[in-house]
C-alpha cells in the first residue's frame, strides 16, 4: 500500500519510495540516510500530535506532521521491524 509518512500506522514499518520535499529539507534527509528504500518506523506521536519521532537506520529522528506529509512511502500492514 502507498501513502504518505504522517498516515504511517503507528508501529508499522514503512519503505521509502521519494522524497517530495523542498530541497534543503531533502538534503537533510538524505544525509540521514532516507533514501530509497530505507526502512521508517513509526514509534510515537508528542502529546500534541505534532511533531511524530520515527526509527531510521537505528536512530529516532522527529518530523514534523507537515514534512512528513511529503514523504511517500510503502508499507505492509503486518510487516514489523525486527521481525516476530
């Protein structure tokens, strides 16, 4: 299934398809290491919602909801990280 980062599930694990950002904020990104491919979990949202904290190549990294709406992503809704 495709969709957007912000309307990952929490807990699923999602892959990178493109990054639809504004270039310095896709640069950052990438230097990361989100890149295609790259596996993003999505572990917990602040209490007000926004920003949400994600696993990425072993590091929790926080994005707002309005940059992650520009992320696209797949995702399997069984598939976990780290595998049952």
């Amino acid at each position: 299934m495709e969709t957007t980062l912000n309307k990952l599930p929490m807990n699923s694990v999602g892959k990178v398809i493109s990054l639809n950002t504004k270039e310095s904020l896709k640069r950052r990104l990438l230097d990361l290491g989100l890149v295609n491919g790259t596996q993003i979990k999505k572990l917990y949202k602040s209490p007000l919602n926004d920003p949400t904290c994600y696993l990425i190549r072993g590091s929790v990294i926080a994005l707002r909801n309005t940059d992650a709406k520009d992320i696209l992503i797949s995702y399997e809704q069984e598939n976990k990280l780290g595998g049952e």
